[in-house]
C-alpha cells in the first residue's frame, strides 16, 4: 500500500486549519477577535516542554479570517471572568461581542496579556457566518492534528518505513 506524507498533511493543513499562516497569532499591542467555538483542551510539547493551550475558531478582526486559535490558559481565564461578570455574560458561541486581546512584549515569555470585552453586542455579518459554518468542529481538527503529529513522529522514527513497520535486519 502506498501512502504520500506529505499530501495528507498537505490536505489536512488545508481541510482542517493546520499549519502556519493559518493560526492566529497574538501580535504586540490590540489584537481584536471574536470567540466563534467552544474551545477545547489540547496538551503539547515546545523544545521538549510540556505545553497546554485551548483550540478553537476566531475571527480574527485584522484581516477578517476565521483562524484557529491556540489559546494560552491566561487569556482562557480572563475570558471566563468576562463569562462570570454580568455584565458582559454570555452562555453561547459564537460570543456576541468581540475581546480585545492587548499584549505587552508578544513573542516572548515574558509576554503580558490584557482581555477586554467590547461595550456593546454585534452580530456577526453573513459573510462571518459563512466563513466559520465552512470550517469543521474543533474535535475533529484535533483529531487531525494529533493524526499529523503521529504521521511526523512516525516518518522521522529510525529503523522504520513510512508506514511505521520495522525495516528488517540483514
């Protein structure tokens, strides 16, 4: 059975949001976005460390694209508070107000985060709801993920073919 690495992540870096260029990402100063999906749990590792964020659609504001959104657990937080405040609850996703998600040193780990919620509720524009209704469920692109993380680790495993099968000893 043939397989070809690099055009099924090439295909999940497309159907699923994966890859560079297509994840928000937190640039200095006022980043505004609105929360489209719940946001689930995803463990990870960076420089051999383990990491923990929560995934999940935004729309981010700066070029009007639906992204994924690798969320650190400061911002999650802060986002709940928001949640558990009256005046600015809200129980569904999308959110109906966009967060300002303000950062002091961004792309460092010194990088400090500030949430704000906006004053007042807007509907997001047809053209908003298209886009997210396009994009699949946080779940399912996890799932993807963790799919081409495994296809990575088992490419690059010595002693084995493509397939992860031991290559035999002569």
């Amino acid at each position: 059975m043939q397989f070809n690495f690099s055009s099924t992540l090439e295909k999940a870096e497309k159907d699923y949001g994966l890859g560079s260029g297509s994840s928000f990402k937190v640039k200095e100063g006022d980043n505004y976005i609105r929360i489209l999906s719940g946001l689930e749990p995803h463990p990870g590792e960076y420089q051999g460390k383990p990491t923990f964020k929560f995934v999940g659609w935004v729309l981010d504001r700066r070029d009007k694209q639906v992204k994924l959104y690798f969320m650190p657990v400061t911002i999650f937080k802060a986002i709940e508070a928001l949640q558990k405040n009256p005046e600015y609850t809200f129980t569904e996703v999308p959110m109906p107000y966009d967060i300002n998600v303000n950062a002091k040193q961004a792309g460092t780990t010194d990088v400090v985060y500030t949430v704000m919620g906006a004053r007042q509720n807007t509907p997001l524009t047809a053209d908003e709801q298209k886009a997210f209704a396009d994009k699949p469920a946080i779940v399912e692109v996890l799932a993807k993920l963790r799919e081409a993380n495994a296809t990575t680790a088992t490419a690059k495993a010595p002693g084995t073919f493509t397939d992860g099968s031991p290559v035999p000893i002569e």
